[in-house]
C-alpha cells in the first residue's frame, strides 16, 4: 500500500517567520528522500488568527484520508507548544489507530503504532520542552512589558493628540518615543476646556469640526459622541496610562492637569444624574427656592403641563403655587438691571470689592488646601508603618497608598490653581458684568441651567410663602434696580447722573 506525505511547517511568533523558508526545504528534501507524493501546508500562527482554525480543519483533512499517511513535522516544537490541544491529541490517536505516523526527522524521531514506550517518552519530553521555552520566553517578554510600563513607556499606539515617533536606532531596533502631536493637542484641550464648562459632546463636536479638527485623514465628518467619550475619559492626557486595569504614571508631556480632567469626570456624572432624575426643561427655581413657613425646600413637579412650585414639607400648610404666577416678577426686575454707561465705574468698583474678598477666600482655601495635604502626607506615613509591622497586608497598603497618592495629587492640582493668577475669577468679574449691562437679554435666552445660575448671582434668601416669591437682590444690582425705580416713578432720568 503507497503511504502519502503531509507536510506540515508552523511558526508562532514573529521571530520564528523568518524561518518558514528553511523549514519547508528541510520538510521537502525529506519527501523527496522517500519518493513519494506530498502536500505541504503551512501555518503562521503570529499573523493570522484563524491558522489555529486551519490546523485544525488539516486534522480533519488527515482523518478522511484512505492510504496510511506519514504526517511530518521538522522539530517536535513544530508540532506543538500546547499539548492540550484538541488537533495534537486526535493525530496522537489517528496513530495509535495506524491510520497515521509521525515523523520528526531533525529530531530522528518516528512514531507509529507499534512505537515503544520510550519513543512516546521521547515525543511526550519533547512536547514539555517546547512549551516550557515558550512560556519562558513569553515570562521575559511579559517582565521586559511590565518593566517599560514602570517606567512609564507607553508600549501601544499613541492616543490621538500624540504620536509614534521613531528616534534613531536600527530597522531592526528602532528606537520608539512618543511626542505630543501639535496638529492635534489643542484640539483634546479644546474639547477638555468647553466639557469642563459642561457643553455637550454634541456642541463640542460640532465647535471642533468647525475649528478644522478631523479625527483623521479619510473621515471629514465632525467627530462622533464616543470617540469624544473616549477622548473625554482617557487618562492618558493628564499623565497616567492605564494598561490591563492597573495604572501607571507615564513619561510623555500632559496636554491637561488632573484637575481638569476631574472636572470633566463630574460634569459627565452631573449630566448623567440630571438626565435621568429631571426632564431637565423649564425648573428655573429648582433648587434656589425655599419654603417661607417651614424653611425646608421647595421644588418644581409639572402637572397637566403646569409647573407647580411645592413644599418639600408633605405636613407644610404652604399652598403649591404655580410657576407662571411668580416668575414675572422676577424677570421684571431683572428687566431693571440695566445699567447705563455713566453707572458702569460704580458696578466695576462693586466689582473690585467683591474680587478682593475672593482674593481673601483665595488665601483661607490655600491654607486649607495645605493643612489637608500634611495631614494626608502623615496619613501615608502611618500606613506605612502598619505594612512594617504587619498589621496590614501589602495588597491593602498599595490600595490606600494609590488612593491616598490620588488625593495627594488632586490637592496638589487644586493649590496650582489657586495660586495661579485667578483666572476663574476674572471669567467671573467679566461674566458679572455683561451680566449688569444685559441681564433681562440673557435671562430670556438663556437655557434653566443658566438662568438658575443668574438667579444665585442676583437674588438671595428666596422664598415661597401663599403663593407670593419674596428675596432680595444683591449688589450691586440691589442699588441699581432701586434707583432705576425710583427715577422711574420721578419720570427723571437725570438721576442716573447723580
Ligand atoms: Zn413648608
């Protein structure tokens, strides 16, 4: 009876593919030596994840064949590095049947069915041996991984706003290092600074876009919300990597600070709480508003398409009034903040007084900030020393030492910016202003997120009491309001002189 060659090469890993061409002149000298015919398969398991598939359909190849095939691999490690493989085990069984023999001729090894138990012993060491390279090698990779990431080598793609670049070296050791992209960077901050200020991704989309921001080359489409969520929670841009869950603090230079990036993390919370627990539409007094009987607080419910303003107090006598009955009041007097340009050096004094007791807030947060960080640094100290001792175990001390350095960071991020030049402020003092000048205007445009905020800056002590809002308004719109009253009833307009 003729027998048939298989001939079958194999690589795993990349460094073996260089090999594939010797392999297959070995296997084909070795048929050729035989003299009879052959089928050579080859398989490259580094680069294509369905060779496992294909090996295995192989098998099933092998067991429908008639004559007594001679199935050769050159080395026993070609013929597996996972003895548990489904595929190795039926052909170990095909032999055993005498369907089939395995030959390993670089390792002059042949088993058949009738092969004694030392040449199974043989086959069985050499099985193990490959595997135990294997892994071994796949432990030194993993380590030399493990060790880069420490420190704080990005081993992947560049998120988009960096780069891979390649910095000297060989073709075939080149030395990889990642830049920040500046075609790119002041886009991520971009879209980090208007998130932080709690825009939509669908606006920041849309405000990238226009800026002329594409996410590459093909796609000329404003960027989609999941690619700005992914952008939007990547750690990566304020200096920490994260790498099969563990993090780890990475070399490159950060295009945010972790405050910011903290920021954008609320506001995502902030807006995914809102969604959920308010149909967030027309609830201008939501929040602001308390009850003027029992003090507890009061807010909006809609019913049959009225907003209704309601004690929180089931017991509270305070009757539910509906929106509409008190909200023109407000936007009445906030139609009085209006403030003529002869009146503007009196706001902007206003204004500087109001900057300078944020300066004074500015220093008690600082000292405040710095007595939480010693404390904190005291905390580590402690826990340190119960990891000494052994009162806790390592695991535990690396998690409240990770949450304790997180904190530690954030406090750190919080005092540069509070003892950088007050930025937040000025926003604020200018915002104050347009404000003064154009309050009715942006009250009645502003979308309820907003107005609510005008509402805290304008108005104090807001109450609900039989059906009739009462609050006070705060200076410098106080003042103004009051006088553009009065010269309203003296039908004097002079008086904005005095
Ligand atoms: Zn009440």
């Amino acid at each position: 009876m003729d027998a048939k060659i298989i001939l079958i090469a194999r690589v795993s890993d990349v460094e073996q593919r260089k090999a594939l061409p010797a392999q297959k002149m070995r296997l084909e000298r070795y048929a050729d030596q035989k003299q009879l015919a052959y089928e050579y398969y080859e398989f490259d398991e580094s680069a294509h994840k369905e060779a496992r598939q294909k090996f295995a359909k192989l098998v099933e190849h092998i067991k429908k064949q008639t004559t007594l095939c001679y199935v050769v691999f050159d080395k026993i490690d070609r013929f597996t590095r996972d003895s548990s493989q489904e595929e190795v085990k039926a052909l170990q069984q095909l032999v055993k049947l005498g369907k089939i023999e395995l030959h390993f001729p670089h390792d002059s090894l042949y088993i058949d069915q009738n092969s004694s138990a030392a040449d199974w012993f043989r086959l069985g060491i050499g099985m193990a041996l490959a595997k135990y390279y294997s892994d071994s090698i796949r432990d030194n990779v993993k380590r030399r991984f493990e060790q880069m990431l420490a420190e704080g080598i990005w081993v992947h793609r560049a998120p988009i706003g960096y780069k891979n670049v390649i910095k000297g070296g060989t073709a075939q050791k080149p030395i990889k290092d990642i830049e920040v992209d500046d075609t790119k960077a002041h886009y991520i901050i971009k879209a980090y600074e208007m998130r932080a200020r709690g825009m939509s991704y669908a606006v920041i989309a849309k405000e990238l876009h226009k800026m002329g921001f594409r996410s590459n080359i093909s796609n000329s489409k404003a960027p989609s919300k999941q690619f700005l969520e992914r952008i939007l929670s990547n750690s990566f841009y304020y200096g920490v990597m994260v790498h099969a869950g563990r993090e780890y603090p990475h070399k490159y230079k950060p295009l945010i600070s972790r405050a910011l990036f903290n920021q954008v993390q609320r506001v995502r919370d902030e807006r995914k709480h809102t969604k959920t627990k308010y149909d967030s539409k027309d609830y201008t007094l939501k929040k602001i508003v308390k009850c003027g009987k029992c003090g507890r607080a009061v807010s909006p419910f809609k019913a049959r398409n009225t907003i209704y303003l309601r004690c929180a107090n089931a017991k509270c006598d305070n009757p539910n009034t509906a929106e509409s009955l008190v909200i023109n009041g407000v936007t009445a007097d906030i139609g009085f903040i209006d403030v003529p340009e002869q009146w503007l050096e009196k706001v902007i004094n206003e204004l500087r007084r109001r900057h300078n007791d944020q300066q004074t807030y500015y220093t008690q947060n600082i000292t405040q900030t710095r007595a939480e960080y010693d404390k904190l640094k005291e905390k580590m100290r402690k826990v340190y020393y119960d990891l000494l001792d052994g009162r806790i175990t390592q695991t535990l001390h690396d998690e409240i030492a990770t949450d304790l350095e997180k904190r530690q960071q954030e406090l750190n991020d919080r005092l540069k910016l509070l003892t950088s030049d007050n930025k937040d402020f000025q926003v604020t003092a200018s915002y104050l202003l347009d404000l003064a000048q154009r309050a009715e205007m942006l009250f009645k445009e502003s979308d309820d997120d907003l107005r609510q905020k005008l509402l805290e800056y304008v108005l104090s002590n807001i109450e609900l009491k039989d059906k009739k809002l009462s609050y006070i308004l705060n200076d410098p719109f106080k003042t103004i309001v009051e006088t553009k009253k009065k010269s309203l009833s003296a039908h004097n307009s002079n008086i904005w002189c005095g």
